[in-house]
C-alpha cells in the first residue's frame, strides 16, 4: 500500500482569495488563498488550552475551484480545503536556491451559507 499525499484544512479566509488568469492566451483561472487555521495546544502542567492560529499562505485552487474561490468565498468566511503539498524549488537571479510547500486545493467547500455580494 503506497502513501497519499493528502491535506486537509479548515479555517477562515484571511483575505479575499486573489484570483488572475495566467498560461499562454492568459485561459486559465487561479486563485491565491490564504487561510488562519486554529491551533490548540494543551498546557502540559497546567492543563489549561492555549488557542492560536497558524497562517497558511499559498494554498492554490485551478479552474473550477478558482471559480468557486472568486465568486463565493471573502475576508472570514471559514471552509474547507482538500488537497495535497507540492514542493516548489527555484534560484533566483543571484542563483540562490529557494524552496516552499504549496497547497494544491484538489476541493475548496463553505461552511458558510452566505453568497459573495456584488
């Protein structure tokens, strides 16, 4: 049995996903999310909860989801992402290596009712 690369997030939209057309002709649709997902941890002499949120940026939805994304999802809304990390490696000019795990949103879900406004 292999190992799935899979993720799953649930927390509320720090921003207004950041939605642009990018490829040749410009005919593909991406949406930029960033999410603020709790964070509970327990005091281990004291028992008491300690509550924080992590910052994800660079979860990244295609097509579809960045439809969804850009026309039903703003600032605080809280949902649910399923995907998978993707390495992404690149020098910049000075050829210095850099590396950061995105997100690719296989399914981005509202666990909200409330539709985007106009």
């Amino acid at each position: 049995m292999s190992a799935q690369n899979q993720v799953t997030l649930i927390g509320r939209l720090v921003r207004d996903p950041e939605v642009d057309e990018v490829g040749k002709d410009k005919k593909y649709r991406r949406a930029n999310i960033s999410l603020a997902v709790r964070n509970i941890k327990k005091k281990f002499k004291s028992g008491e909860k300690e509550i924080n949120a992590d910052f994800i940026d660079g979860i990244i939805a295609w097509g579809k989801q960045a439809e969804f994304a850009e026309n039903y999802l703003t600032k605080g809304r809280m949902i649910v992402v399923h995907g998978e990390l993707k390495p992404d490696r690149w020098k910049d000019k000075e050829n210095k290596g850099h590396y950061r795990l995105t997100i690719l949103a296989n399914s981005i879900q509202s666990l909200d009712s409330k539709k985007k406004s106009a």
